[in-house]
C-alpha cells in the first residue's frame, strides 16, 4: 500500500483523487458524491463517462454547484446534509475557504495543519440519512455503485445513515484522518472497523497531509468483498 505525502489545498481546487484511489472509476457507471462543495471533480467524472448525484449542504455553495454543472447533463444536484439522522436539526459550521472545511462538528487540530482555516458562520440545517435521501429522489442505487464523501468528519455518521442501501455499493471512497482533527469525529480506525464489518476490504490507502505533532490525513478507497 502506497502513501506518497502530499498537502492538498483545503479550498479543493486539486482534485480528489489521487492516481491509486481514481482507479474505480473505470469500474462503475455513476458516482454518488456526498461533500460537493462546487464540484471539483466534475470534469473528471466526466472525462470517465459517469453520471454523478452531487449532495451539498450549504445553499450559496450550492447555487455555484448548480451552475457549474451547466453543460453536464448526467450530473445533478441536491442541496441537502446527510447524517445518520433524518429530521435531526444541527448547527452547521461554515469555512472560510469556501466552505471546503464545514462540518457540524467543531475544529480542533485541524488548524494544526490549516491554521487559515476558521469557522465564519453557522447555519441551521435539518439533515437526512442516505437510504432516505435516495428513496425521496427516487435513485436505484444500481445506477450509481460508487460513493465518494469528503464531509469533513461526518463520514461514519453517513454510512451508518446508509446501511439500509450500503449493499448495492461495490466501492467507498472517504477523506478520512488519525487524529481529532474536528471534536469528536470519525477516525481512520473507527471508519476501517466499519468497512470490514460490512463487507469491505481497503483497496488504496494515500497520505495527503501530516501533523507535524502526529497524526495524518487519508484518502481511503475501499472495495466491496463480500
């Protein structure tokens, strides 16, 4: 397993996929991708032939998404915050990067490694699960076997909201460290636990950020097993 260290950009203007973890997406025909902050990764995806449901909490962020999707007639959108809760209501924290680095969760070491990184606003948000998600948008998760999340420590909570649907997913792909990088958020051990409870085996493991006191960011693809 290879980590090449890197330190991406907390305003997402790289890509989110490094050359291990891209390697899915000659293996499926959509992506569901939950964190889409303006998408990214849009060109890329199409550059694979994907149709993609992009999820996007924040609304002035989402109207840049929906814009930018313009031209892309097998992507769209939805502006909703996915948990493992529906109809839980949170405070969402907004960054000032662009609302790359938002969370429900609050920031703790992460500026250990982003010190421009801060909280600017917080908004009320009411959140859904991903089973509940799909069923209102009428999505048969067969159309899109792949699911991508950058919700900056939130991830378990979305998969565990997803249970009812995680089986019709042959790959994950998750943003994921190994320290408190938000209080109280996912870490990699938590999120591997999880996987392999259910059927998952980690395919590509790439470092993209270290804390120089320990502690490290992953991007983390793991493949259906069973």
């Amino acid at each position: 397993m290879s980590v090449p260290l890197t330190r991406r950009v907390k305003n997402r203007l790289k890509s989110t996929f490094a050359i291990g973890t891209e390697r899915f997406l000659r293996d499926v025909p959509g992506v569901i991708h939950i964190g889409a902050n303006t998408g990214q990764e849009r060109d890329e995806y199409r550059r694979f032939g994907l149709r993609v449901l992009w999820v996007e909490p924040i609304p002035r962020v989402f109207e840049r998404l929906s814009a930018n999707l313009r031209g892309y007639p097998d992507q769209r959108a939805v502006q909703c915050l996915v948990t493992d809760r529906d109809g839980a209501e949170y405070e969402f924290h907004v960054a000032s990067n662009n609302g790359a680095s938002s969370s429900i969760l609050d920031l703790k070491l992460h500026q250990d490694i982003w010190p421009e990184v801060q909280f600017k606003e917080t908004l009320k948000l009411t959140s859904v699960t991903l089973a509940s998600l799909l069923r209102q948008q009428q999505i048969d998760p067969a159309d899109y076997p792949a699911l991508v999340m950058d919700t900056q420590g939130s991830e378990l909570l979305v998969l565990q909201g997803g249970l009812p649907v995680l089986r019709h997913f042959d790959y994950v792909k998750t943003e994921v460290p190994d320290f408190e990088s938000y209080a109280g958020c996912c870490q990699l051990a938590e999120v591997d636990a999880f996987m392999r409870g259910n059927g998952f085996a980690e395919l590509h493991r790439d470092r993209f950020a270290t804390r120089a006191q320990g502690g490290s960011y992953y991007d983390v693809l793991y493949k259906r097993s069973a």
